[in-house]
C-alpha cells in the first residue's frame, strides 16, 4: 500500500484505513507511522476522525521482539485496533487470533451482543458456538513458558535462517529476491531469465524433493511478476535452508536439460519441417509425448540401474 495514495482515496464516508502488517506476497511491513502523520494531517483539514486498523496477523508477532523501535501499534494516535493470529508467529496450532481495541469507546456497542444462558452476561462481538479451548490453553503455556526473551529468541532465529536462504538464492544468481530484510521471515523470490521455463515448474520439480514451495503471481499491478515463496517458522533449521539451496539447484540443473513447455521453437521446427504451421493442439501434444518419452526412459534407466547387471544361464 501507497500511504499517500490511500489516503488521498479517504472521504467522509471512510469506516477506516487498514494497513497490513506484515504482506501474504512478501512479508513486508507497510509503513503504519507515515499512513497515520498523513491521516492526523486529512483529519485536522477535514475535520473528520478516520481511524486506522493494523492487520498484524503474521508481524504483531515479529515486529515486538525484532523492530521494537518500528511505530506501528497504539503508540500512533489515530491506530485504533489491531488483530493478530496466534497461530502464525505465535507458535500455537490453529485455531486462535485476536482482535484489540485501544479503548473500550473504540468498540461500537451496536456490535456486541449479549448471552446469558451460561449463568452470567457474556458480551461477545464474534460469531457464537461451540469451541474447544484447547488452543487458547496452548497459547497460554507457550507465552508463560517462553516470554519476551524466548520469543526474541525464536524469531531472531527465523530472521537468521531467512538470511541463509536468502544469501543462498542469490549466490546462484538466477534468482531475483521480492521480500524485505525487515519483515516477515518470508523469503519470495523470482527467475532472472523466464525465456525457458518458470517459477511453476519449479515448484513443480521441488515437490519431489519434499518440499512444497507455492508460486503465485503477484497482485493488481504487477501481475507479470510470478514469485516462489519460502515461510521461516520456528522449526526450519539452518541445515534445512542450506538443504533447500541444493535441491533448487539441483531442479535448475535438470530444467536446463530439458524444453521449454511452450516452445515456440518447436513450433517452427514444425512449419519448416512439414511445410503446414501446426495448431497449438498439435504442438502441445508433441511436446507433451516428449517429456513422457524422457520421463518413460529414466524410469527405464532406474530400473536397470536397481536391479543391476543381468546374467544369462545356458543349460548345456
């Protein structure tokens, strides 16, 4: 998000500016100090009271303990709530988030509604039913178990194995990096060189490797950017990035060998060979028999290889 451009689209029908603390595509932190200075600005023009809502689902567990300096939450004057899933960076299965307000006036009573069947009023602002406590049980143990310093220590962690992944991607210099070191330990990265095959087949090829990368276009605006991306939790050591590292370059290595699957040399090859241009139909039928024809003699090649060499008896 553009603060200026967001808040130049603010008008008197405004509810609130949502700025997202901590983006799904990369894991950057948008910049909540400069969005609010602009809105208090608007504000004291327009004599209108826009607040500002911090969706910190994945950042309000990070930013705390790595960027204690980063303004962001109710220490700017317009944030008025902020939500954040326990189960991300909190280190709790899922099933448990938050939503807090700055004051108890910030909350509009025409959103709680009261329940008494228990025995007592309950004023509750979320949908209600039935649901195990277990998770906020979990929560609760790892806050009390863990605290500050455990937490700084887990997510000082992440950062650190998101910069080996990183610092690893970059050294085979066919990657280009889409996150920020500051953020999220998401590491969202694309291929220099498309021409032949992209991040899809990547991901693809990865999997049978064990891992399962996403690729994704990007967004309204830079949809022709597509981009893999890695999330550092608590659990992916060191020694997994460097593993990580290897198996990519491994599957670049096999892709290098292999045809583009939308070959458009292929294509002309056709129209030179047979005179005819062929359809698209046709040309991805052709491609296809070659790579089940590449796929079938491998297969072929491994099962030689594990059953080793064969020997012929003659019965004399």
């Amino acid at each position: 998000m553009d603060p200026l451009k967001a808040v130049d689209m603010v008008d008197e029908n405004t509810i609130c500016v949502a700025a997202i603390l901590g983006s799904t595509y990369n894991g950057e932190f948008e910049d909540v100090k400069l969005l609010n200075d602009l809105l208090v600005e608007k504000n004291k023009e327009t004599g209108w009271d826009t607040p500002i809502h911090v969706d910190a689902a994945s950042g309000g567990f990070i930013a705390p303990f790595l960027y204690p300096e980063l303004e962001w939450d109710f220490r700017l004057p317009l944030v008025k709530s902020i939500n954040v899933s326990g189960h991300k960076y909190g280190l709790v299965y899922a099933g448990i988030g938050w939503v807090i307000w700055r004051t108890k006036e910030d909350l509009p009573e025409e959103l709680i509604f009261h329940i008494n069947y228990l025995g007592a009023d309950q004023p509750t602002f979320t949908l209600n039913f039935s649901k195990g406590s277990s998770q906020i049980i979990a929560q609760y143990y790892q806050l009390i178990r863990l605290g500050f310093e455990g937490y700084r220590n887990v997510m000082q962690n992440c950062h650190d194995n998101a910069m080996v992944l990183k610092e690893g991607l970059e050294n085979t210099g066919r990657f280009t990096i889409a996150s920020k070191d500051v953020g999220v330990p998401v590491v969202a990265f694309s291929l220099k060189d498309r021409s032949r095959h992209d991040e899809f087949e990547v991901s693809e090829m990865l999997r049978r490797f064990g891992w399962i990368v996403p690729a994704y276009p990007m967004p309204e605006g830079a949809k022709h950017v597509s981009v893999l991306r890695v999330v550092i939790r608590e659990d992916f050591s060191r020694t997994l990035a460097e593993r990580l590292v290897l198996d990519i370059v491994k599957v670049l290595a096999e892709l290098d060998t292999l045809p583009p699957k939308n070959s458009s040399e292929n294509g002309e090859k056709g129209k030179i060979e047979s005179g005819v241009k062929k359809t698209a139909e046709e040309t991805e039928r052709e491609i296809a028999t070659y790579w089940r024809n590449i796929t079938k003699a491998r297969k072929i090649k491994l099962a030689a290889n594990q059953t080793g060499p064969s020997v012929t008896v003659v019965a004399k």
